[in-house]
C-alpha cells in the first residue's frame, strides 16, 4: 500500500507491530504456559533441574543469580543475553509454583546468570527443584511501540522529521561535496574501490545512506574504516545490530582497529576479547574498584541476613532487620554513585558506543545526541526495533544484505502485510542511487559458486578477488576437487516424511546419501587433505530442524574418524549466516510428487546457504520436485551447465 504521508505509514506499521506482539504472546503461552515442564526442557526453553552455584549484588546494586543445570540435558536451549527469564520452584503438590523474574546477564550450554528484579531472595531459592523458564519479552515491544510513536509524531523541521522523510522516500536527500571533506587522511587505503566509494559517498550524505554489503564482500572490515572515518569529524558515534552476537563482533573489530569502544548492554559471549569494553570491566579495574568490592560484598551480607529472619520474628527482630536493610540500601546508594562516576567519564572519553538496537533505549543513554548512528546486519532488523536508536541520530547509516535472512517475523498476517519488509530495503528501493552503494569485490568463493547468486540477487555485479575466485581444495582438476556438484535425487523414491510430534520434515534417504557421498570422499580425498596446513572445515546445512538433527547423530562416527583432520558444524540456515566453510554441503529435504517446496520459497535462506563455501559446494535435491518454482528453475539450468551433475543413482548401496 502506498501512503501519502509518512505519519500514515507508520501508524500502519504500529498496527502491524501489535499483531505481531499477539501472536508471539500466543506462541509464548502455548510453549510455556501450556507445555509440561519435560516437553519445554526438549525445546529449550526451559532449564531444569538448577544448581544455585553463587550469588552476588550485581552493578546496579540487584541480586545476580549463577545457576548451573544437570549435564545431563546438556541439549540446546532458546536462551540468550538479554532476554526475560524466569527462576521458578517446582514446589511440591499442593503448594504454589513460585517465580522470580530477571534479565539475563550471560549464558552458554550450562551456566547462565540472571539479574534479578526483586529485592528480597525467596526462602525456596536454596531448594533443590528450581529451574529457568523464558518470560515474554514485553520491553522490546514496548521500546519500538514508544520509538513508533515519537517517529509518527516528529516535530516538524526535527533531524528525526528530516531522517525519516528521505528514508522513506517522501523527501530527496541532501549531500555535501566531497572536495570540501578533506581525505587525504581517510584510514581507507586497505580498502578495495567499492569500499572506498560507499564510505565516501556516506561522509557526502547529511541524512542518511544505505551500504549493501553482499557475501563475502568484506562488510564490517568496511564498516569499521567507515566509523574511523566518521570520528575524524564527529567526537562520538553510536553502533548498533539487531543481535548480541554481531554487536560484540564489531565491538572487538572496532577494539582492535584502535577505537575506543564501549559495549553497553550483557555482551552474547564473556570472552577475553569482548571483556576489556565493558561497563563492568570499566568499574572492576577503576581506582575505586577494591572499595566498591568490598561494599558490595558489606551490602549483600546486611541483606542475606536481614532476610535470614522468618515470617515470624518479634518486636527487636524487625527493628534489626529494618536497620540492616537501610544500611544496605545507603551503602548501595554509595556504590551507585561511584559506579557513576567511572561511567559519567566512560561517557565523555568513548568514541563509539556498540550496543543492540532495543539496547539503545538504555538509561546510560539519557539525552544523548550522536551526529551519526550506524545500524549493522539492517536486512535482518524489524524497521520498528530500527527506529529506537534513530530517536537520538542526525544522521542515519544502514549496513547489510536484503537478499540475506530477513527478520523473524512470528505473525504470517504481520508478515503478509509488510513487517517483513525492513528499513533497509525501503531505502534500496525507494531512494535514488545516491542514497546506497554495494560492495562488489568479494572475498570468500570460487567463481563458479558465486556466479549464480550475483546473477539472481546481485545485478552480475559482484567479482571475486584474485585470491579466491579460482582457487580450488588443492591443486588438480578432478570430481572430487570440482567447485560445485549437484546430486539429483529425482526417481530415486527419497521421499520427505512428516513427523506428527515435531511438526517438522526430514528425508532419511537424503540424509543417508549425503552421509555415504561425503564419507566416500573423505575416503578418497585423504592424501591431499594430510597436504592440507590446517584441518578443514565442512558444513552441512539443512532448511529443515529435522533433517538437521538427524544428521547430527549420524554424523558421530565420521567426526571420531576425522578427528584432528575435519571440523564439522551441522545447523539451519539461520545459524550461517555470516559463517563460511571450506567445504558445505546442503541437503534440501523436499521430494513429493505434488511439486511443493513450502520452505524452499523463502528464496534469501537459500542465498545464505550457497554463498557459504569457500571452495566446493555439494547440493543434493530432487529435480523434479524443484522445477516447478522459477528460483529453482534458474539454478537447476545453471548447474547443468556449471556444476559437475549427478544422480543419486550413482551412489546406490548395494
């Protein structure tokens, strides 16, 4: 739908935003609310049973919970940094699940620590059946339902006005001549003529800009010379990314470039490399930070034992008991303050400000203004979740691939009507050239993997560097070393197969078949991959959950054959995007005679998956179910006249 005016369209987009808080809140309670304890275990959004290993007063003077699970459901969970949890007492019948409620501070596969929102810990907290369930992210939805209506409602003649008009395409950007930009000492000179010309043309932009940045095209190594680039005339800027994990990825990238970077929020991973550009980090190693230790640890045990006193207690007891936690709330209040001062100076000295987008609506931020804010992996952001740090930019730059992942999207009606679409392609497809610039000089496949997706998604114009676009495993022109391979399994009766209590597909005979080639080649690959300097690295993805777990058992004994030799990693689509491997191999489920591909249509997953290999690709697929669909078409012509094409014929056991 078009829109004369863009306060309409955003009001439309609210609409869209509340039919997606619904559904994902049906979704929520039907996981969680309405699943036994056992079936949200095996879905990961449960942790039980839980160990209380230790507790603390955390920044912020709140209780901060580590809790450990049983290794023996070591198995993969829905939890990340930053989401709502929930540590609850699996009480005993008769009495009443309780429940505290918290933030997420760090988790990996079986340790997790949880900020919780209470003063008081429970008496039931030292019990042995407690355990952690997800909560519904109410926040996320309240910070881009504020953001929405402060876009909606922008004051005319604003920057917020401004930036919203040209982004969606209501108003014509404005650009400064570059020659009155001096850039003779721009930190670009590593950077190939496409990343020269899309940091130049953003510097030229006063409103906003789009960079698409294709596979393998060298984005945030362009994206960190662009924030460097930007700090040569701006004092601060704010970097943001829809996920945890790709704000630590270019907070340690900034790091490392020299920036002084600050990662605000609770960094996706703890690591050595990410640690050093917290706020914890900051407070832990100030000046103060043995005093504000030791009043910590003083305030947290006024609390433990002022609420070591029962229900029951007389006159004195409770008076203890109030003083105690009067004392602890004005050491606390002691600790705030020093806490803000490491951070008041943090706040002056910091170049660059990495955080998640919801995570721009963060207190630490509380009427600062940046001159620009820069927006990483902008094809897999909601536009909503986009606006909340524009709420405080004069200028707007977004970075990423629309012909990548989109934005998860819960509502198919949501969906259906526009929330798919993001920021990012609004811009690309509204605005004039002037507004974006693609990276085209890629640097991870061999030509003859690229060249279909630079066809379909790419204009034809990306172009592989001279280090990879011809390089092969090793030198030799043979089967096993050729670029990509297409296995058809059509006629062979690999049928995929519905499972009822996963409501998900698989196709055991396609599975077995990627198995047996990939072992076959194992087999027959063994004196050039000892030539090799490093073990190599093999992917194999799937579009389907089912299919993907089914190869993860079955892959147990090629991983204890080539241990030391082979790194392995089996997963979605989802979980490569921005991976890469030296081989990958994708099996794509689908095979019936009524030529549906349900899955397979969302086109940007399958742009993911075959822009991942390096040097070989191996797909396998049935043909004749595949045609029927003009993407599938397109690169079924293209295989037979590039790929080596077989048929799963060939690798019949006997």
């Amino acid at each position: 739908m078009k829109y004369t005016v863009p306060s309409d369209e955003i009001a439309a987009l609210e609409k869209l935003l509340t039919i997606e808080q619904a559904e994902d809140l049906l979704q929520y309670q039907e996981q969680i609310l309405e699943t036994p304890l056992k079936e949200r275990q095996r879905k990961g959004t449960s942790w039980y049973p839980v160990r209380l290993v230790n507790t603390r007063i955390g920044t912020g003077g709140k209780f901060v919970l580590e809790l450990e699970r049983n290794v023996e459901f070591n198995q993969p969970h829905q939890f990340q940094s930053g989401a709502q949890a929930a540590v609850f007492w699996n009480a005993p019948v008769g009495q009443k699940v309780q429940q505290l409620a918290g933030t997420i501070l760090s988790v990996d596969q079986s340790r997790m620590e949880i900020q919780i929102l209470e003063e008081e810990l429970p008496d039931w907290i030292d019990e042995r059946h407690i355990g952690v369930d997800l909560l519904f992210d109410e926040n996320s939805y309240r910070e881009m339902k504020f953001a929405l209506d402060k876009v909606r409602q922008a004051p005319e003649g604003s920057r917020l006005e401004r930036i919203r008009d040209v982004a969606l395409g209501y108003t014509e950007g404005e650009f400064q001549d570059l020659a009155s930009l001096k850039t003779d000492n721009w930190p670009v000179r590593h950077l190939n003529t496409s990343q020269q010309t899309a940091i130049a043309r953003m510097m030229a932009a006063k409103d906003v800009f789009a960079i698409h940045g294709p596979p393998g095209t060298g984005k945030t190594t362009t994206l960190v010379a662009a924030v460097q680039t930007a700090l040569l005339y701006m004092k601060q800027v704010l970097v943001c990314a829809p996920s945890n994990a790709a704000a630590d990825l270019l907070t340690e990238k900034l790091a490392a470039a020299g920036t002084k970077v600050l990662r605000i929020g609770n960094p996706a991973r703890i690591s050595d490399d990410i640690l050093p550009y917290t706020m914890d980090f900051l407070i832990s190693n100030h000046v103060e930070a043995k005093e504000i230790k030791r009043l910590r640890k003083l305030a947290y045990e006024l609390k433990r034992m002022a609420y070591s006193y029962k229900k029951y207690y007389d006159r004195s007891e409770r008076e203890q008991k109030q003083m105690m936690l009067k004392e602890a709330k004005s050491i606390l209040s002691q600790i705030a303050n020093m806490e803000k001062y490491v951070l008041d100076g943090a706040r002056e000295s910091t170049q660059a400000f990495v955080c998640t987008l919801v995570g721009a609506s963060s207190h630490f931020f509380k009427g600062k203004r940046f001159e620009m804010v820069l927006i990483d992996e902008a094809g897999q952001a909601l536009e909503p979740a986009c606006w909340i740090p524009v709420l405080k930019a004069d200028k707007l730059v977004l970075a990423g691939d629309h012909c990548q992942l989109p934005p998860t999207v819960k509502s198919k009606e949501a969906a259906r009507q526009g929330l798919e679409k993001t920021l990012l392609e609004k811009i690309s497809e509204r605005g004039g050239p002037e507004l974006r610039a693609m990276l085209e000089t890629q640097y991870r496949m061999h030509n003859t993997i690229m060249q279909f997706s630079s066809g379909y998604f790419y204009e034809n114009r990306l172009r592989g560097d001279v280090s990879v676009k011809n390089t092969l495993l090793w030198k030799g022109d043979s089967a096993e070393n050729h670029p990509f391979t297409f296995i058809d399994t059509a006629g062979t009766g690999y049928e995929e197969m519905f499972h009822r209590e996963s409501t998900g597909l698989s196709n055991p005979e396609e599975a077995r078949l990627l198995l047996r080639h990939l072992g076959q080649w194992l087999e027959t690959t063994g004196s050039e991959r000892d030539a090799m300097k490093k073990p190599m690295r093999i992917s194999i993805i799937s579009p389907y959950r089912e299919q993907v777990e089914r190869l993860k058992k079955d892959i147990q004994s090629l991983e204890k054959q080539e241990k030391g030799r082979v790194t392995f990693r089996v997963g979605t689509v989802d979980g490569f995007q921005g991976q890469e491997a030296d081989l990958v191999y994708i099996s794509l489920v689908r095979s019936n005679d009524r030529g549906d591909i349900g899955f397979l249509r969302d086109i940007r997953r399958m742009n993911v998956a075959i822009t991942r290999a390096r040097m070989r690709l191996v797909l396998i697929g049935d043909s004749a179910t595949l045609a029927g669909f003009g993407f599938y078409d397109k690169l079924l012509d293209y295989m037979q006249q590039n790929a080596l094409y077989l048929s799963a014929w060939e690798f019949q056991e006997n």
